[in-house]
C-alpha cells in the first residue's frame, strides 16, 4: 500500500510528532536522509525510535521496508510529453493505483451479490458525488435493475423512507460527513434497507450507518488547486463493479438489448 493511502488509513494513530514526519516525507526528494534511520530521524529533529513506532503505526514491518517503498514511489518515470499532460497524467495514475489498493475483492463481491437480489436500488449523492451516483444509476439500469437517483437533499430522504428490508440504498460522499446525505441514510437503515456507504474514510459518520463500506482514496492529497475533478476514484470503483455485473449473462444481455434499442433510434434519425 502507497505511503499517501497508509496516511489516509491510520491518520487516527497519528501523533503531532508523527505528522511532522509526514510533512517532511512528502514534502522531500528521495535523497541520502533517507539512506539510514539516524539520518532521516536527523533531518527531521526526532529519534530513530520515533521513526520506528511511526513506521509500524503505518504497518510496515520495519524502517527498512518503508525506506524502500517510499523509494519505489518517488523514483517513478513520468510519460513523456507536456509538463502539464504529465501532470495530470500522474493524477488519475496515481488515484487510480491507490483506490486500487483500498480495493477490497471480497467486499466488492459482496456488494455485486447485493445489487443482483435486491428489489430495488436507489444511488444518492450531492453535488460532484451526485454526477456518480447518476452514472451508477444509468449502468444498472441499461443492466435491468430496478431503482432511481437522487441528486436532492429532500428528494433522497423521500426515497429513503419508502425502501424495505428487500432494497440497497447507494450513498456516495468523499468526506462521509454530508449532513443530507447521513440522514437519508440512517432513514434507510430504520426501514431495514441494506445501506452501502462509498467514501474516503472509514471512520466517519456515514459510515456508521452502513451495512457495506467501499472506501477511496482521498484526492485532497493532490493539492493543486487547478485539478477539480474529484470523482476519479469513485469512477474507478464503478468501473470495477459494472465489469463484474456484466460477467453475468442475464445481465449482459439485457446491457446489450438497450444498445442495440439506442443504435436503432440513431438510424432512425439519419
């Protein structure tokens, strides 16, 4: 697991001394302070055993192993074109390889085996979140499932309260602290509705609520004030999910039905 998402996953454990190091770590150049532990505690004005215990806070087996992940990580070859192309190349690479690995396989099987048995399925998000929600909704619909978006704060909470037990409720937020969005959720849950949470962290309130946690990778990290997408990794995490529904043949044919209805319109007009 990449150094950035290690931060995301433990962040709780982190002490001021620990996010120090953190600072001074993403903030450096692989050079000869990372060479040995006593450098590197030099560099950054604490002790080797301090860098110890953060090594193993961010479970890796010792300094030596995190020296030569974060060696891997900053000596990556960047495409060859425009500074700017480059750029922004390495953003979606590097979102996509970190949701990549927050990625749990039996928990994304898991969350297929739901939507295929459930009556219906309603996907909820606010704002950028909203425009996923909207495409995950359309994919399972192409697919024949039955269910709506909700891109509404008042709206979500309506289709909240008439799920049953027979139903998934989708909410997708990169905090998980979205006021609306936690509300409808807990709506759901009270009307036994399975509840899938799709965020960054963990620990945070929406989760609470969920039967299912789906995290990605926080894109914050990036800090470039220019690149506003924030919806990578969630794309990425529906790209993951619609793959492995298409494995099956109902669904597949019922995906390939609606094309062959939308290609039959498009001649229709010409």
């Amino acid at each position: 697991m990449k150094f950035a998402n290690r931060i995301q996953r433990y962040r709780h454990l982190l002490t001021k001394k620990d996010k120090d190091i953190v600072a001074f770590i993403e903030e450096t150049e692989f050079t000869d302070d990372f060479s040995t532990i006593n450098s590197l505690a030099s560099a950054i004005d604490t002790s080797p055993a301090t860098i110890t215990r953060f090594a193993h806070k961010l479970n890796y087996e010792n300094f030596q192993d995190m020296k030569f992940s974060l060696q891997q990580e900053k000596t990556v070859k960047p495409i060859e074109n425009s500074p700017l192309i480059q750029r922004i190349h390495n953003y979606h690479q590097n979102v996509i390889q970190q949701t990549g690995e927050f990625v749990s396989e039996k928990q994304i099987q898991r969350f297929v085996n739901q939507l295929k048995r459930s009556r219906q399925i309603i996907y909820s998000g606010l704002g950028s979140s909203g425009l996923s929600a909207t495409e995950f909704y359309y994919r399972t619909m192409r697919m024949g499932m039955k269910g709506n978006v909700s891109t509404d704060a008042h709206q979500m909470k309506i289709h909240a309260s008439l799920l049953s037990k027979s139903d998934t409720f989708v909410a997708i937020s990169n905090s998980g602290e979205t006021k609306e969005l936690i509300a409808a959720a807990n709506i759901a849950k009270a009307r036994g509705a399975f509840v899938v949470a799709i965020t960054n962290y963990e620990g945070s309130t929406l989760t609470q609520s969920a039967d299912l946690v789906l995290l990605t990778t926080d894109q914050k990290r990036i800090n470039d004030p220019y690149f506003v997408n924030t919806q990578i990794a969630t794309s990425f995490l529906v790209d993951i999910v619609s793959y492995l529904l298409l494995e099956d043949d109902y669904l597949r044919g019922l995906y390939r039905q609606t094309t062959e209805v939308i290609l039959a319109d498009k001649k229709g007009d010409v």
